[in-house]
C-alpha cells in the first residue's frame, strides 16, 4: 500500500461494481476489495481480484474493521446489492462517510424498503409479506379483483416476479419463489405481494454526495409479455428536458431521502401512474446495465467517475455534479436480447459476435452464460443471454440496427 494514495474499500464488486475500481483508480487511489460471502456468488460476474491491491473475506464485520483500520481507508463502497449492508456496517465503524446502518434493512428488503417511503409520506404501493401462501392469496383476494404482483423480497432484474389476475394465480406465484435461491445466493422465505402500479416504468439513476444530488440517466422501461412476466426488453434513454423527468427524478430524490442514502449512487424503478410516480424499488448502487464509456458518450458522464468523485472528491463532485442533470447527446437504448433457446451451452460463436460489435450503432455487447452454461428461455433480466449497448444521431438507424442485431443474436450460442 502506498502512503501518498488514498485507499477504497469495495465491497462484493460483481457485475457494473468492477467499473467503481477503475474509477477510483483513475482518481489516483488504491483500491481494496472485501467479500461478504466466503465463496463468490455463482450467479454474479466476479470481480477480478488480481487487480485489487488486496482483497479480503468478512467472516466478522468487527475484525474485519479492525483489519481495514489499520490501511486508514477513505471510503467504504458497496459495489453490488449484497454488499451494501456490510459497506453500511463497515463505514459506519470506521468513522467514514456513510449512509449507515439504521435503514441499511430498507435498502435491500423490498417490504422495509416501500414502508419506510410510506412513512416519509411518499407516494407507494398498498402491500403484504407472508412465508404462507394462502395468507398471501387471501390478501390478494381483498383486492377486489385488482391485479397483484408478487416477487421476492431481496431479489433483482425482475427474477421471479409475477403479474397475477386472481388468487389462483398468486398462490402459483408465491409457492414458485418460496424456498428458491436469488441471484444473490440468498434464500426466499417469504413473498411479497403489491398492488400492480399501472403505468410506464422508468429507471432514475443518481448520485448523492451529502445529501446534494446528480440525476446520472432517467431511462424508460420498453417491456414486453413472457408468460406472467412483463420481461425488459430495450432501456430508452429520456430526453432530459421531457417533463416526466423532473417529476420522476424530484420523486426519487424524496424517495432517497426517506431511505437514508446520502452518499453514492442509487438506481431506482419507479412508475408513472395517473396518480404520479410511484416506487417499484431502489437499490443503493449503480445501474446493472451501466457502462462508462457508454453512459459518457450518450449522458456525457457516468455513475461510476460520479460516485468516485462523491466518496472520494466531494468538493469536487459538488462543483461538478451537484444538482445537475444529465445530457442527451444521442438516442440510445440498452438492447436486452431475449430467447426461446433451452440446453447447455456447447461454445459461443466469436465471429457472430465480431459482426454485431462491427454494427454501426453497436457501441458494446456484454454475453452472459459462457460454454458449460445453462441456456435457458428469457423470463427476467438474469436469463437474457446478450446485453447490447446501442446508440447512434438517428433514431431510424438505431431501429435498423437493433433489427440486424437480433437476427445475428440467433446464431451467437451453439448447444451440446
């Protein structure tokens, strides 16, 4: 370790967490990685600890305080969703900026989290928790034939969620989830049941430093029907002078606010009802589909140097960010391809892939499961096989090139 460089902790670093490391790298610190888990979460992208200055596993978030004191840290960061309770833990421990441990319960338990708004007074969904399903069904039945959704309560990227029409289905649903493992190793014992949000949902991404806030990317949500599901299909980048986007994102800062999270970035669902906007969640992280170089050239920042900047520079993150909003310097989208193939996969085809990073309006392609992996039909965002990051000045060729896109997609995984 350096004397002369500042030191970062990141904590569980999967996914778009590795992106924080080279953004607190290129602010000249040093970067320590800790797990909450003893072994890496299968699920995850994981973090390539080679490139960490050193990386540890928290058995116990006392001794592993007293471990991190003694490198005098900066910052603790959570890079992913199961780490933000630790990060919460850690910092609060060593005296750093936090967002604490009081409501770290909140940022992660869906339930907590939308009784906490409620209490803030904000605007959210009527719910219900229960590890029975026919204490859930009854409760959809007092709905009055409205429709429910019921999900995992600490889950993402729509795994497991269900839009259900009657009691019937819900109990499917609900027995579905219980017992079952999220993506982030933890096991469902209990359901949640809300009352369906009608309307266009839309992601609010941010970063707060001190309580002062940067709107990083208001993005709608384009969905489409999978059975039960309603499965993302493309994110699409919202003009930032469109008038739902102060209104989504004033909304999101009340919502932050009621949650505690005063420090780094969040990524927040929320759905435009006719009432206004309404919580679907929030995590206390970056976007799962951020990209710097991409988020930059479409938003002309990215979530990840902001961040950075706000934990490590906050002087200047507020001359920089603060109370600011994003660009739109070209229409964009995140393309989530779907599909209907099912089996192991037996190799993926680099030649595919080289043709759809070669299309114009391309600008990054992200392949999930690798040879060996399960292939299995889209139901959520965790079993689309292709992420593609596209943008381009016109919005007629970025509708041609999606089109080219899917029909290469087709021929990317070859199956045993």
């Amino acid at each position: 370790m350096r004397a002369d460089h500042p030191l970062v902790v990141l904590v569980d670093a999967y996914g778009t967490g590795r992106h924080l490391r080279a953004a607190f790298a290129g602010l000249g610190a040093e970067v320590v990685h800790v797990s909450s888990t003893p072994e890496p979460l299968p699920s995850l992208k994981a973090p390539d600890l080679g490139s960490y200055a050193a990386a540890l596993v928290s058995a116990d978030p006392v001794l592993t305080a007293r471990r991190l004191a003694a490198l005098r840290p900066a910052a603790v960061v959570a890079g992913q969703e199961p780490g933000v309770p630790l990060a919460d833990v850690l910092s609060e421990m060593l005296g750093l900026p936090t967002n604490g441990s009081a409501l770290s319960s909140a940022r992660r338990d869906k339930y907590l989290m939308i009784e906490a708004v409620r209490k803030a007074g904000v605007r959210c969904a009527r719910q219900f928790r229960s590890d029975d399903v026919d204490a859930v069904a009854a409760w959809a039945r007092k709905q009055g034939g409205r429709p429910v959704v019921v999900k995992p309560l600490a889950a993402s990227g729509a795994q497991g969620v269900s839009i259900c029409t009657d009691p019937a289905e819900v109990r499917g649903a609900a027995e579905a989830i219980l017992g079952t493992v999220t993506m982030y190793g933890e096991t469902n014992a209990e359901v949640l049941a809300q009352s369906y949000l009608a309307g266009t949902e839309y992601i609010v991404d941010t970063v707060s430093c001190r309580g002062e806030r940067y709107d990083a990317g208001v993005w709608r949500y384009d969905k489409r029907r999978r059975g039960a599901r309603n499965v993302s299909h493309r994110d699409v980048l919202v003009a930032p002078d469109d008038p739902v986007v102060a209104e989504l994102t004033a909304y999101t800062h009340d919502v932050l606010d009621a949650l505690g999270i005063e420090f780094g970035a969040a990524h927040a669902e929320v759905m435009m009802t006719a009432d206004g906007p309404a919580l679907v969640e929030i995590g206390a992280r970056m976007n799962g589909a951020m990209h710097p170089d991409f988020d930059a050239a479409c938003c002309g920042a990215d979530q990840a140097r902001a961040s950075a900047l706000a934990w490590l520079r906050p002087d200047q993150f507020a001359e920089e960010f603060a109370g600011r909003t994003y660009r739109r310097l070209q229409e964009a989208f995140v393309y989530h391809v779907a599909t209907d193939l099912a089996g192991i996969v037996a190799s993926v085809d680099a030649s595919v892939l080289a043709e759809i990073d070669a299309v114009e309006s391309v600008r990054a392609v992200t392949v999930k499961p690798g040879p060996g992996d399960r292939l299995r039909p889209t139901v959520d965002l965790p079993s689309s096989p292709l992420t593609v990051h596209m943008a381009h000045a016109d919005a007629a060729a970025l509708a041609r090139d999606q089109a080219r896109v899917l029909a290469l997609s087709k021929e990317v995984f070859r199956l045993a």
